[in-house]
C-alpha cells in the first residue's frame, strides 16, 4: 500500500519536485529493503520519475550506486541508467569506471538500455564527449550481438549530428570498428558516413586507408559501398582525386557486376572514361610518370567533370521510381532529337505514386488491358488516337468514386490534366447479369461558370455483365481564364439497355434496347488537381529565393481537433509535397503547434511552396497561418483558396 501510494504521488501531473519529496523518500527505503521485488519495484519507479525531474532524485545516488553489483541484474541496470539521468558532470568519470566492470557480466538487451542513457547523457553534458565516445567506442570492439553493436553506431552518429567536436574522433572509431566488423549492414552504413563526413575533415586522407581495406577483403555489398565512398573523396578533395582514380581503376576488374558499374560511373563522372579491364593496367604506370598529375588523353576538364562532381556529391533530387516515370513521358512527349537530356527538360511528374488495386480492363478497340496503376492509366491514353493528339499530361489523379461499390453500376473517374485539356476517365462496371449495355457514355454539363466546355465523347460500344471498360469525356480549358479555377461539373451515366435471359445469355424483347439514365455523383475539378508534388532539398533558400511581393498571407479556422489529422488534411487540401520531415506526425503525439513546409509545382512549371503554422486551442480549435509563395501571384491566390 506504501509503495503504490508513492508511485501514485510520482505519476501525478504538474508535481513540483517538493511534492516529490516524501515518495522518493518512501522509495529510497525501499532501495536497501532485502526483498529483490520492492528494490526493483522502487527502481523501477525513480527511474521513471528521473525522467522528467532527475533532481528529485539526486539525494537517491548513493543508495543506487550500491545497487550497481545487485544480484538481479534488471535492478543493477535501473541503478545504473538512473545515475546517468541524476548524476553530475563531475561524476562521470567514476560512475563510467563502475559501469566498465557491470557491461561484461550483463546480456545485449540491458546493455542497448545503458548505450541509449549514456547517449543522453553526452546531450546533456557535452563537454564530456571525449569520455563516453570512448566508452562507447571500447564496448563496440568488444563481442556483442548486431542490435547491440547498432544501438552503438547510431549512438555515435547521433553525437556526431548534435556535438560536431566529435566528429573526427568518433569516425576514427568507427574506421577501426569495421576493420573486423562481422556485420554488413553495419559496414555499409560507416562507408556512406565516412564518404559523406570525411572528406570536410581536417585530414581526409587518413581515411583512404580503412575504405580501401574494405575493397580488398570484404564482399560484394561492402566493396561497393567502399567504392562509393572513395569516389566522393576524389570528388570532394582535389589533392587526392588522381590517387583514388587509380583505387577506383583497379575495382573495374572486380567479379561483382555492382561494384564494376559503380567504379565505371564514379570514373567517368570525375572527368575519366574509365578504361577496359584489358586497357587499365598502364593506369598506374601513367600516373607516376606524371608524378601525381595524373590526366589521361580521354579526360574532360571541361564542365561534364564539374557537374559529374555535384553528382557524386549532392543527393538526387527526386527518388528513382520518380525519376524513372519522368524519363518514360520525356520518350513519349519529345518529337525529334532536339531536346536535349538533362533535369532542366525533365517533365515534372507526381513525386509519389499511390498504388491502387488491380483493375482488370478487358480488351475492346481501344486496346484496353490490364491496369495496376494511376501511372499506367496515364500511359495508355498515348494509345487512344483520339486522346494521343491532346498533348503531354502533367498529372493524372488518384480514381475517384462516383457511386456507391455495392450499386448495380459502378463508376469511378481519373483525371487527366494537361495544358489545355482535361481528360475524364470513367472506369465503368456492369454488376446486373439480365442487361447489356449498348453506347455507355458519361454525359457531363458545361461548367457554369464558363472555365471548362465538354469537347467530345469516347463512349463504350457494348459493356457485358461483368465486364469492366472504359468511356472518356474530354474537356477544353478557357484560355481566357486562369489555369486551375475549381469547377463542379453534374455527371450522369447514359445508355441503351438489352434485357437478356440470365442463364442462357439470350436477347428478350427489342435488340435495339431502351435509353436509359443513371445519376452520378458530381464531378469536382480543385486547384489541387493541376498541383504535382515535387522536392526541396533546401526549403529556406528556395523560399527566399521567391519574391516576397508574390507572398499570399490567409488565416482559417478549421474543424479539425488532432494535429496528425490537421497536417494529414492541409497536405490534401494543396496537393504539394512535405519536405523537411515536416509531414511526418505520430499519430500517438499530438502537440499544440507544428509548423508544416509544402512544396509543389503547378501546370506550366510554376514553382509554388508553402509555410503552414498550425495550432490546436481548446477553445478556438485549430487555427492555420497560412503563406504561399510562387512564381505567380494569381497561382498563390488559386493555391491558398484549397483550403476549406
């Protein structure tokens, strides 16, 4: 009854650390009781309480420094990870030097508990980094399993992000680690680290050495990670480039496909058509007849070399999935072979792909086939000779139900936005075994307010029992309006209807069939659907390096209670991408105030981007600070009206 009395006065919210008082009182007795249950029930709950008010518990330290060699080793790790949350600066040296001898005697699981507390405690008190890095660093020569071995690595690369004292240190570490380093995924992972740290250090030829190693005596994934990392040094650091050329030259003769072509690559990139294996070996030879100034005849100094550098060193801006559909709608749009290749002629696509269940299209005289994808959607159109002459599509959106699954006809609309034009793609099923449906169109009203007038009608000849195909209905942009206004269109599917005997299959009554009408629900043409989602490596820069006069500032209430909700529906309401993790919300933390960054680029490669400041009150509920910025202000205006 004592105990859960004082665990309960040590959950309560709002506790000053004087209200503390008297349970941690009541739990330190507990601490020397001879019952192994109290003394892991008491550590258990100063631990927690050491969490958020670790002074509360800073008059326990001697009686949990005690409990450091206790039998059970879940309350020695307690003690433990609880003196690293209360202990002082100047109590480290001596609490690492109990801890030294307890690591050994303890299993993976507590000792992954004591690295993630010590990690803290280097936050914490920063100017003891040399200390615990090498602490850390002693344990990872040691045995230990793979999980306890990463919770050190990412302890190490953690400091090295938030104390940059560490860095040189803490990548001499991690060299010597994967010198005898069983796991691969834990190699790789130093390679890129060293690759992309190294060579801003001090001395980065000190690193060759332990990369180099990892290509001679490691495996296939090892080695071109290895491979990797060389080349982003010859690309960083010009005093070493001719030296890791000749490195990279010798892997061109490796027996793995992978670290060949990353070798070739990296060669070439650098300003060197890499050689045959057969034309390589006077490599070295040329290299120390010119003493060091290593240029070969087929070497381009010239700008290829400078961009193939940014290339090694600075990240693709977009994923590769996304840079591969770019370069599909860059073949099928480019007339001729004026078009030069690069990111700049790269057509804007979706950065994300939502898949969506198969959808099995059955053949007819459009070659319809099987669609797995709203980008397969896409590609099909170029196909339709109707469809194909209307231009480059800029986005094609996700399906859109238009009645209910469980009806006797089932609609679902893509649409397909180009400069011009609007394709309407209407995914029709026929679910009623007694009618064939002859000449099934969506018919589609002109939008009221004028933006948007219906061109034309692809309709579906016949549509079996079953059986799913496909009708469009294209419609002509105003030019005289501003691209992207919203529109609601009504939408009604219309057919002729052939009764027909279920189970034979046999025409009952008129072959013409009867006209017939079915309601759809209405067609909403947003902003958002002219609005792709696209990268930002640097939000900041790009954003001031918008004009500011072409600013659009609105603020709104909006119904949402939950902050993961409100960013999930502010995303939607704009269509653009989330970048600088912006985007990611637990589900499970729910603050007051987040602030979400947007990019995106409108129809006509019009860069738009957004600064969103969201708060959730308990009495106004949620409030959204809203700021667009474009290359167009009649843009920013269309963008933050999105939100409703």
């Amino acid at each position: 009854v004592i105990y859960e009395a004082a665990k309960a006065l040590c959950t309560l919210p709002g506790a000053e650390d004087r209200d503390l008082g008297p349970a941690v009182a009541v739990l330190q007795l507990f601490l020397s009781s001879p019952k192994s249950t109290l003394r892991l029930a008491a550590m258990r709950a100063l631990s927690k309480v050491a969490t958020t008010k670790p002074s509360a518990v800073t008059k326990c330290n001697d009686d949990m420094e005690s409990l450091i060699g206790d039998n059970n080793r879940s309350i020695a790790t307690y003690a433990i990870t609880t003196l690293l949350k209360t202990g002082s600066e100047s109590s480290i040296d001596r609490l690492m030097k109990q801890i030294s001898s307890f690591m050994n005697e303890i299993a993976d699981e507590f000792k992954i508990v004591i690295v993630v507390a010590i990690r803290e405690l280097c936050l914490k008190y920063p100017l003891k980094h040399r200390v615990l890095v090498g602490f850390l660093a002693n344990f990872l020569r040691e045995e230990g399993g793979f999980d306890f071995k990463k919770a050190i690595v990412d302890a190490i690369v953690t400091l090295i992000c938030a104390i940059p004292e560490t860095k040189e240190s803490s990548l001499f570490h991690l060299c010597e680690f994967i010198e005898d380093c069983e796991f691969t995924a834990l190699s790789t992972q130093i390679l890129h680290l060293v690759g992309s740290l190294g060579p801003t250090t001090t001395a980065p030829a000190c690193y060759i050495r332990f990369i180099y190693n990892r290509v001679i005596l490691e495996n296939a994934n090892v080695r071109a990670a290895a491979v990797t990392a060389l080349a982003k040094f010859a690309a960083q650091v010009p005093a070493l480039r001719a030296s890791v050329m000749v490195l990279l030259d010798r892997s061109l003769r490796d027996n793995n496909d992978e670290v060949r072509d990353r070798a070739t690559f990296a060669l070439r990139l650098l300003g060197k058509h890499a050689l045959q294996p057969s034309e390589s070996r006077s490599v070295e030879s040329d290299y120390n007849r010119n003493q060091g100034d290593y240029t070969s005849p087929q070497v381009d100094c010239g700008s290829f070399a400078e961009v193939g550098i940014r290339l090694l060193v600075d990240p693709i801006s977009v994923s590769f999935s996304t840079l591969s559909r770019a370069l599909q709608k860059f073949e099928s749009s480019v007339d001729g072979n004026g078009v030069a290749l690069n990111f700049s002629t790269l057509p804007n696509v979706d950065d994300e792909l939502t898949q969506k269940p198969p959808v099995q299209v059955s053949a007819n005289a459009h070659g319809s086939m099987l669609i797995d994808s709203v980008e397969n959607r896409s590609a099909e159109l170029s196909k339709i000779p109707e469809l194909a002459s209307l231009g480059t599509i800029f986005r094609t959106t996700a399906p859109v139900q238009l009645t209910e699954t469980e009806t006797e006809y089932v609609i679902s609309c893509v649409k397909h936005v180009m400069d011009d034009h609007i394709i309407l793609e209407f995914i029709i099923s026929n679910t009623l075994p007694e009618q064939i449906l002859i000449d099934v169109c969506v018919s589609v009203d002109a939008d009221p307010n004028g933006c948007y007038h219906v061109d034309s009608h692809i309709c579906i000849p016949r549509l079996q029992c079953g059986a799913t195909e496909r009708s469009w209905t294209i419609l002509r942009r105003d030019r005289s309006q501003v691209q992207g206004m919203p529109a609601q269109l009504t939408a009604e599917l219309k057919f002729r209807v052939i009764d027909v005997d279920p189970v034979t299959g046999d025409i009952e009554g008129d072959e013409e069939g009867f006209p017939e009408e079915y309601p759809l629900e209405d067609i909403e043409i947003s902003t958002s659907d002219f609005m792709s989602k696209a990268e930002s490596k640097d939000f900041r820069a790009e954003w001031d390096n918008l004009d500011k006069d072409r600013e659009v500032l609105q603020k709104f209430a909006l119904q949402f209670k939950e902050m993961h909700v409100a960013v999930a529906g502010i995303i939607a309401y704009l269509g653009m991408k989330p970048v600088g993790g912006t985007g990611e919300l637990d589900a499970n933390d729910s603050p007051l105030q987040h602030t979400l960054h947007l990019s995106g680029m409108f129809i006509g490669e019009i860069r738009v981007m957004a600064r969103a400041q969201i708060r959730i009150d308990a009495n106004s509920g949620c409030v959204l600070k809203l700021a667009i910025r474009s290359d167009v202000l009649e843009v920013a205006k269309l963008v933050a009206d999105c939100v409703k």
